[in-house]
C-alpha cells in the first residue's frame, strides 16, 4: 500500500490581471519564493473562463523575450496564435498543447488567432513555466507542438474518464512531450462519480488544477473549479473522487534543487547570468520578429 500524499493547501483564484490585452489570469504560482517550493515549475498563469468579444485586432501579448526555461501553453477553450524568433510558430486550438523551449533565448508572441477573434467567445487556457536544469538552460530553442490527437489517452475502466497523458506516464500510456528533467502532465477527464487515485515519487512537487467541475481529494477535502490543489511531498498517492464532470490538469516533477535567479521573463541560476541575459537581450542576440 502507497502512502497518502497529503495536501498543503487549496488556492482560491485570486484577483486576475491582464497579460496584454488578451489573457485575463489569476496567477497562482507567483514571485520567488513559490518558485523555489512548486520547483521545477516556476510561473502558472491561469485564464479562467472568459468571454472575449468580438473584434477584428486580435488580442494578446506583443513581441517579447523569455530565456533559461520553457512555456507550456494548454488550450482549453479559444484559440492562440504563436510565432517565436526561433522559427516556431503556429495555432494552438482547444485541447492542444504547445510546449516552447527558449532556452538560450527567443523572442514571441502570443495572439487570439484571427478567425476566433472576429467571433469571439469564451476563452480559458493555462500557461506554465517550466525550469530548465543550468544544464541545458542555454541549449538550443525548440518548440513542440503538440495536437490533441497526439496527446495518450488512457481510459479509465468502466467508462468512468480518460486520462490524457501530455507528459511522463500514466498506467502505461506515455506522453508525446518531450522533457528536460522528469515530469508527468496529465490532463484528467472525468464523469460524474469517477474515481481515480494517482502516484508520483513523493519527493516531486505535485498540484492539481480544477479546470472544470468539483471533485473531493483524498476522501476528505472538496476542491472546486479554479482552484489550485498543492500537495504536499510527504507521500506517493492521492485520490480524487468527481463530485460533478471534471476536467482536472495534474502536474508532477522532480525538482531541480538548484539556485534560481529570476527577473521578468529571464529565470537563470545566478545575478551574473540575469546581466548576461539582459545585454544579450539589448544587443539583439535573441534574434528579431515583427
Ligand atoms: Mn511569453
């Protein structure tokens, strides 16, 4: 028998703020010191359901740098528009995932694509920083696109959901991302009065996001929609128990342990390292996009 993951606390949304003008976000892993206890995960802007009008100039977020980690974007509802200064570029629609490698430094931006800003609508997605060990934080660009259709499902017996498996490892089913240091992303579907109990490493950082619906965690506590769940590293297994249809994104990692030195998009590992990145920056080493 696994031992119980407890949790430490459950976040309500706090108040959102706009990135730009198009992502409208409650920030639930801010500023340095939450950085270092969600590690390897370093930033989680979510954007609750939100209805955006119409409008024939898209919304979002102008040309700008990120250097030493990675965005993941996961697209709940609306569609996003991303080009980036390492080439990558493309549409993320409902139920995909980009995972964007700046590494040694891009530059992007991210936009409501075109087509879905003239009708406009409700739109709701999370964008997560992900640490990159010093390692590889001035390794190469990437970007991975990853549509729904690639994403594993695992579905649950008894028709009670289907887990889907972005990163690491469900019951077998492995997800196409791919990762720099170990870690599992699952995005959990499931019906009324499923059940599903989970395990990861105890000594990884392990949350839960409640996209959509009320679920009770480890027989005990009731988690509701929009809320963060934060876990604490003192056990394998946790349950959740779906007290309504749910739609949950679950995020395990091993953490880095090593120092963090951050300053807006730049998330290095010392003060030196953050000068380098704004110099490079300012010397148009991160390349150009219009
Ligand atoms: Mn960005």
């Amino acid at each position: 028998m696994k031992k119980l993951r407890s949790i430490e606390k459950i976040i309500k949304p706090g108040t959102p703020h706009f990135v730009g003008d198009g992502f409208r976000v409650h920030n639930f892993i801010p500023g340095s010191s939450t950085m270092k206890r969600m590690d390897p995960f370093i930033m989680m802007d979510y954007n609750s359901k939100y209805n955006f009008p119409p409008t024939t100039v898209p919304k979002g977020v102008g040309v700008h740098p990120h250097r030493g980690f990675e965005t993941v974007t996961i697209a709940y509802k609306g569609k996003i528009e991303h080009n980036d200064s390492a080439g990558g570029g493309g549409i993320i629609s409902e139920g995909d995932v980009q995972w964007m490698t700046a590494a040694s430094g891009v530059l992007h931006k991210e936009f409501h694509e075109t087509e879905w800003s003239k009708k406009g609508g409700e739109f709701q997605m999370v964008q997560l920083w992900v640490n990159l060990p010093a390692k590889d934080k001035m390794s190469k660009p990437k970007y991975q696109a990853i549509a729904n259709a690639d994403i594993k499902k695992v579905f649950l017996p008894d028709n009670v959901g289907i887990v889907e498996v972005i990163a690491g490892e469900f019951q077998g089913g492995k997800g196409p991302a791919n990762t720099f240091s170990p870690i599992s992303m699952l995005n959990l579907k499931l019906n009324k009065g499923a059940k599903a109990s989970l395990s990861f490493p105890t000594h990884y950082t392990t949350s839960l996001v409640m996209i959509e619906g009320i679920a009770i965690i480890n027989e005990n506590s009731e988690a509701f929609e929009d809320h963060f769940v934060l876990f604490n590293s003192d056990g394998e297994t946790f349950t959740i128990e779906a007290t309504t249809d749910c739609v949950i994104l679950v995020l395990s990692g091993e953490p880095l342990n090593e120092p963090i030195a951050a300053h807006g998009p730049f998330v290095m590992n010392t003060q030196q390292e953050l000068i380098e990145a704004f110099e490079d920056y300012n010397t148009g080493k991160f390349g150009s996009l219009n």
